[in-house]
C-alpha cells in the first residue's frame, strides 16, 4: 500500500505547498507590521515632549496599503499639529538667535522598533 502521489500529481501538489506558505508569510507579516505601528505609536506618544499636549495626543497612525502581498502603515500627527514633528525632531531656530536642539523621539522610537521588527518577520519566514 503507497500512501504517496504520483508524478502526474507532484506538481500540484508542490503549487499547494507553496501557496500555503505564502498565505501563511503574508498573514505572518501583517500581523507583525500592525504590532509594530501599534508599538510605535505607543512610544512617540509617551516620549514626545510634553509642553505641547495637543501635539503628542494627536500621534496616530492608518493602514495605507493592504493586499495580497502584505500590508503598509503610516504614522503621522493628525490636525493641525503635523507641522510641528520636523521641528521638535531635528531642532530649529530661535526668535531672537541661537537654536533649540531636536528631541530625536520619533528616530529613536522607530530604530528600536524597526529591529524588533525585522526579527519578527525573520521568524514568521523560517516558522513558514
């Protein structure tokens, strides 16, 4: 009794297999990229500066993208808030001289989060 396939099947068989993987890394990968946006906005949010609470409130982020091939999120500052993210992150001028240091809250958030990230979809790809 051969419980195996015939050549005349192999290749569906083989299309079957690989099909499945792939469902399984692009649910993997867009599971992992809404955790990490999640997480992202979570951490600006509570290292923003405080002295502008309308700022760090409207921290938020959308699904930009969603299709067969994974999924794209964007963070942003929603309202009229958003101009002021340039700013607080890289520095700029004074009224009267001189210059206010940036905060870096935003590259530092995303450079940890991103290496979490890419581990992430590392083991979602090698757990198939």
């Amino acid at each position: 009794m051969n419980s195996g396939i015939s050549i005349d099947q192999l290749s569906e068989e083989i299309k079957t297999a690989l099909e499945n993987y792939n469902k399984s890394i692009v649910e993997g990968t867009k599971q992992k990229a809404k955790e990490s946006m999640d997480k992202l906005v979570k951490e600006t949010k509570a290292t923003a500066p405080k002295h502008r609470p309308r700022y760090y409130k409207h921290i938020t982020s959308k699904q930009t993208r969603n299709n067969s091939f994974g999924a794209e999120y964007t963070w942003y500052v929603s309202g009229s808030e958003y101009r002021l993210s340039h700013l607080l992150e890289n520095g700029h001028a004074k009224r009267n001289g001189g210059r206010v240091g940036g905060t870096h809250f935003i590259k530092n958030a995303s450079d940890s989060i991103m290496e979490e990230y890419i581990k992430a979809i590392e083991e979602v790809i090698k757990n198939g």
